[in-house]
C-alpha cells in the first residue's frame, strides 16, 4: 500500500479496523512456545510485535489469553488480531472539540459531527478525530504515548460526513475485546438515513457482497452474485414516509466498508445528498421548477449524505455489562426531514 493511497484503503462505513487471523495447531505438533510457532506462520512478524500482541492479548489460545511461554498443543485454536490501520508515529495532539458521550478508564464513546475524518491520512494529517482524541488524554495524562491510539484506539469507524456514535478504545485489553464482539457481530448498531424513494414493504434484508469498484477505486459496489468483495447484510425498517423520500432505520448485520450506503443504491434508494452514489440528484419525483427548487433547498439544508450512527451497544471489555447509548439526530437532518414532512403534508414551504 502507498502512502498515498493510505487514506482510500482504509476501510470505511461502519468497517471493523481489524483482522483475525486463526490457526489450528496441527495433530503431529510438537510443544513449542507460542511465540517462535507464530513467528514461523506468519510473514513478517517479529518476536517483538508478537510478544506486544500476546501482552496486549490480541493473541487468544481456545479463546483466552495466554502468556509468551505458553506451549501449543495439537488441536489448539490461535486467534490473532491484527490492526489494519498504517502504524503512525506522528500523531499530533490538537485542540479539537470533541463531543464525548460517556468515558472511564477503558473506553470512550464519541459523537461524530458531519466532515471530520476519524484517522489521519494521505491529505489529512491533522484535524482528524483521532488528533482531537490525543489531546484530550494528554491533559488528562501528560506521560501519556498518543501514537498508542494509531495501533489500538479505533475498532471501527464511520465516514467522515456521517454523524454518530464511536467506541474508542483506551488500553489493548479494551480494544481486544471490542474487537471480538464486532467481528462476532454482537455489537449492537443502528443508523438512521433519509433516502430516496418509497418502499413497498415497512422492513426487509439486503445481502450483496461489497467490495471496491473495479474500474473507480475510491469507490464501493454491490456483487449480489458474491464474485467479488465481502459478504455483507443489511436490515432495513421503514419509520416514515414522505412520498419521494423516506426515513428508514438500517441495523447492520455485517460491518463493510459503505455498506449502507452501497445498499441503498443497490435497492434503488441512494441516501439523500449521497455524492458517491447516486442521491445528490433527484432520483424521485418531477423535474418542475418548483419542485426542483425545493429539493435544491433541501441539498443546502443537508450539504452531506443524510446517514447518522444513532445507537450503539456493547459488553463492556472490563465490567462484562451491557453498554447502549443514543445519540439524537444533528440538526442539518432534523431539519430536512422535517421540510420534506412538511411538503408531503402539501403544508407551506
């Protein structure tokens, strides 16, 4: 991966940030510590960076952690988690306000504003989330080692012009944890988003692989067929109609990059405002003036794809407890809804 192309690789929309890695020790093994086997099975790997894993206890043996001296067994089940995020040493702290939902000493739950990008990359070295989040712990921590959060601070994110909520890992023992809990898809997750159209059924399920256009690599597409991407799912429920739009609710089943909005346009409903697929023209409706003056309004109102993160849940990685959190809708999409509610109801614009 070039540097360059750091930023588009990354993955997106809702994408877990980690790999899994699973190998089942073979039946003719012989005792040998944990570490120098993982060193021979995996390309690149240090005994430095797996002795960092098995301590930060990425590295489950029968799905618990295990010491650097522990001898595998015939038989035995190693899961490593790796990051897939590009190691960064200069993260730089910066005084960015940052609308913190809830933290203790294990976790931090963020509400996202619409254009902030989550990570530095290619293009956007600063202003990111994760600059905003540095220096937030280092005022509460002077001694704190901010390039830790490019390693272990993100489990997932969301793009930068969808708002909501984040999870944000505070030591390796949360992440690891966190990071099990999505890839088994026990992460609770619900998104809100205005789309195009009008839905004959109030609730249904799309599932099409995802994976990256492949002729326009920035951006992402629907393989109903599974011949390329990953497979993904999506649960989708109709909350109100507006004649050519409507709010709908999006559960996801499976966390791939654009998921959602890769959906929607599958099904013929792009996210209202979507520049990336399809929804910042009028798909619905007449093409009059008036009408079409209306929905330009409405683009002003809501200058990004209308998708907002509003609940998520979770175990907690050290209490073992339930964990949900809500977050409201941001005003531009208040807004527009309520304008376009409005202009269903044939009441004055």
């Amino acid at each position: 991966m070039t540097e360059e192309n750091i930023e588009e690789e990354l993955p997106g929309e809702a994408d877990e940030l980690f790999e899994r890695l699973t190998i089942v020790v073979d039946k003719g093994q012989e005792p040998l510590r944990i570490d120098k086997f993982l060193m021979h099975r995996i390309e690149g790997a240090t005994r430095n960076k797996i002795q960092q894993a098995i301590e930060s206890e990425r590295v489950l043996v029968n799905e618990k952690p295990i010491k650097s001296n522990h001898k595998i067994k015939p038989g035995e089940k190693i899961v490593l988690y790796e990051s897939r995020i590009p190691e960064t040493t200069d993260i730089i702290p910066e005084n960015i306000p940052i609308n913190i939902v809830y933290e203790d000493d294990d976790v931090m739950i963020v509400n996202k504003p619409a254009g902030i990008v989550v990570h530095p990359g290619s293009g956007n070295r600063s202003g990111t989330l994760i600059n905003g989040i540095a220096y937030h712990l280092k005022q509460q921590n002077p001694d704190i080692d901010e390039t830790n959060l490019s390693r272990f601070g993100l489990v997932h994110r969301i793009d930068k012009n969808t708002t909501g909520l984040l999870v944000i890992a505070k030591n390796a023992k949360a992440m690891t944890h966190l990071a099990k809990q999505f890839f088994d898809h026990t992460v609770h997750r619900r998104y809100m988003a205005l789309v195009w159209g009008d839905f004959e059924d109030n609730e249904g399920t799309i599932k099409a692989h995802v994976g990256r256009h492949q002729r326009f690599r920035k951006l992402f597409t629907a393989y109903p067929d599974g011949e390329h991407g990953k497979d993904a799912i999506t649960h989708y429920k109709v909350l109100e109609r507006f004649n050519y739009v409507t709010l709908v609710e999006c559960r996801l089943e499976t966390g791939r990059t654009h998921q959602i909005r890769v959906h929607m346009q599958l099904i013929g409903h792009p996210i209202f405002n979507d520049d990336f697929y399809g929804g910042d023209r009028i798909v619905k409706g007449t093409v009059f003036t008036k009408y079409k003056q209306f929905v330009d309004n409405c683009f002003a109102i809501c200058p990004r794809h209308a998708l907002h993160a509003q609940q998520l849940g979770f175990i907690h990685p050290a209490t073992k407890k339930q964990m949900n959190f809500e977050s409201e809708l941001p005003d531009d999409m208040k807004a527009v809804i309520e304008k376009w509610k409005k202009y269903s109801e044939h009441k004055d614009l």
